[in-house]
C-alpha cells in the first residue's frame, strides 16, 4: 500500500495561469506582435501552450507544408521498421512528372528511401514526395488517406489533406494551430533533424548526374536556434512557413500562413520566436534527470536506492511572475528486493490551488538483487 509521506511545495515565478503541462488550450496573448500575415500561431513545445494567435484555427491552404504529414509518416515508417533509409525505392512517370517543386528525379530507376526523404526535407520536392509515398502506399491516394486518419489521431481536427506534396486543390485546408502539432511531431524524430538543419546538399541521381539542393527555410541558416521548419507557396496559400527554434532549454514552434511575400514569412516567423524567447521560459515542476527522493531497500543488496519520475512537467510562463505547484510524492516507507529497472514504486502527484493536474509514475533506474543467505551471514557478522 502507498502512504503519501511528504509534499514539495514548488514555488515560481512565473504566471499563475500557466498551469499547461501537456494542455495546449491556454492562450497568453493575442494582440502583442504585429503580424501581417492572415494566420500566425507560436507555440511552447514542452507544454503546447498557446503563447501568441491570429486566426490560429481558420481554414486556409497551405501549398507545401502539406509535406509535414508526408514526412512524418515516412518517418513513422522507419521508425517502425516497415522502411530504412537504405531501401531502394522504383520511381514512376507519375512521380518524375510532378510539377512545382521538385529535384528532376529520373522515371523507372530507384533512389535510396533516404535520398528522397532528403529531397522532400530539404528541398521540399513533389516529385520525391510522390515516389516515397507510392513505395509506402501503393498509391496516393491511398497515402492521403493515412495522413488524414493520422491527423485526425493526433487531434488536427481543422485539416483535410487531399494530396501529398501541397499542390492547389480546393478541398484541402489546415489551420496554423493544427501546423504547429504536426511540427511538434516531426520534430521528434533524430532522422528528421539529420536533414532538417542542412543548409545545402545534394543527391546523386542513378545516372550519376547531380542535382544541388538548398534549404527552403532561410531560418535554418539565417535565425540562431531554428533547426527546423517547412515552407509553403502557391498564389493561393500565399507564402507560408512552419518553423521551431530552441534557446536556453526553451524551444518553440512557429507557424505563419498567407504571408505577401517570401521575406515577409520568415520576418513574422522570426517576429514571434523573438517575442516567445524574450517574455517566457520553461519551469520544472517536475524533473526526469535528477531524483525525487531516496528510498530505503528491503531484503536488498543495498540498503537506499534513488527514486525519478518516469518523465518530466514543464510549464511554460511570462517571466517574472508567481505562482505555485504543490507536488505530492506517494510512496511505500520501503521498497522490497528483488526489482528491477524502469518499476514502479510510486507515484507524483502535481497539483495547483488544490486541484489535481497530472500525475507521473515514480520509477528506480537501476537493478536491485534481494539478500542471499550469505549475505544476510556477512551483514550479521559485521554489523557486531
């Protein structure tokens, strides 16, 4: 049975509303950027709140950060083992004849799955992004119909996809919130950012011909911390970006739709990086790295043992303002041997003006052996 026996009193500065570990319903400002652009969101990435908005949640297109989706389920597929980056991947007229953008890929020929997942993150090519999906699919429409489940799994209720590279088409719609989650996602995977922050590349056709590629989002070489991001354009969506940068153990994510020009997406993007680094930060309540508690071992080989939560809970705030997180830590007096790494021994529990908001398992991280019989004759020996 657990006996909670203690409770950690966490006291910040920073904003009594910013309870949001992982709620990304909570806005802090709407009105302190100018943003020309029809549609902006910035978000924090460790919580998924919502720190500026204009018309974050409006449909409109937007042209090529379609690809987001088309990469991360091309990175789904890796990390699942269903493909490697190494796989050669059959081209077809229909993927070499994809017009916009693209890296002149040759039909009937194969290409690494990596040098196409390369093209598509770099430089936003439709013709690659169509060969990879049919390799995976069979077709795109059978693609598509994965990204739109996927979307609708990870909470983008604002987004219909019709295609896989972004091209106009009058059905298909997000919203600059729904950007950022997807962004969120992709940002996850170590894969995406072997790519993501090159600047210029290139790949090596079958024929051995080679095709330069450059980064479509400036940020990436232009904006300190910016690792990642997709742009859009077409007459329709205007010019577009999705983009995420990291300072000071703080990351966010920054999306911009319907922008004039090119320059003008990556100043308002850059715009809302500024504002989020310069008036929020990230807090733990709660951390993975370092322990919670020590704990005293039963019938073990070592008598105390560290105690860490299984993850982390950051909030995110404006700085300089207070607020406080009472931290409940529920735990057995004693842990019994044998156990082992990654158990269970208790839990976190976090809460703000008495209401519960998250719980967290506690866990050991290393392997505890229960007392043999000549253990317990040696600690009866020496302790006499």
């Amino acid at each position: 049975m657990f006996k909670r026996f203690f409770t950690f009193c966490v006291l910040f500065l920073i904003l009594a509303t910013a309870f949001c570990g992982s709620i990304g319903s909570v806005t802090f400002a709407d009105g302190e950027v100018d943003i020309t652009s029809k549609s902006a969101c910035l978000v924090d990435y460790a919580s998924g709140a919502v720190l500026y908005e204009k018309d974050a949640y409006k449909h409109l297109p937007i042209a090529s950060m379609v690809k987001m989706m088309t990469i991360l389920l091309t990175l789904d597929e890796i990390d699942s083992g269903n493909l490697r980056e190494t796989d050669m991947v059959a081209t077809s007229e229909n993927a070499s004849g994809m017009g916009g953008s693209q890296v002149f890929i040759d039909p009937y020929v194969e290409y690494s799955a990596g040098e196409l997942l390369k093209s598509v993150i770099i430089a936003s090519a439709n013709d690659a992004s169509v060969a990879l999906v049919e390799h995976i699919s069979g077709s795109e429409k059978a693609f598509v119909s994965k990204m739109n489940e996927k979307a609708q799994e990870l909470g983008m209720n604002d987004t219909h996809y019709v295609n896989c590279t972004g091209l106009p088409s009058p059905e298909q719609y997000s919203c600059a919130k729904d950007c950022t989650i997807v962004l969120k996602e992709v940002a996850n995977h170590e894969i995406y950012h072997k790519y993501s922050t090159k600047w210029i590349d290139e790949i090596v056709h079958p024929s051995g011909r080679k095709t330069e590629i450059v980064n479509t989002n400036r940020l990436v070489r232009y904006y300190d911390g910016c690792d990642s991001g997709k742009t859009g354009s077409t007459n329709e969506a205007g010019c577009c970006l999705s983009a995420s940068a990291k300072r000071n153990n703080m990351r966010l994510i920054s999306v911009v739709i319907g922008a004039q020009n090119s320059q003008t997406r990556f100043n308002e993007c850059s715009k809302l990086f500024n504002y989020g680094f310069a008036n929020f930060e990230n807090r733990d309540v709660v951390s993975f790295e370092n322990p919670v508690v020590n704990i005293e071992v039963n019938k073990g080989k070592q008598d105390n043992i560290d105690v860490f939560a299984k993850e982390g809970y950051q909030v995110v705030a404006k700085k300089g303002e207070k607020t406080k997180y009472d931290v409940d830590y529920a735990l057995p007096e004693k842990i019994n041997a044998p156990t082992k790494a990654g158990d269970v021994v208790g839990r976190a529990i976090i809460s703000k003006d008495g209401s519960i908001i998250k719980e967290i398992d506690l866990i050991i991280k290393m392997d505890i052996e229960s007392l043999s019989v000549k253990d317990y004759f040696d600690k009866i020996v020496f302790s006499w």
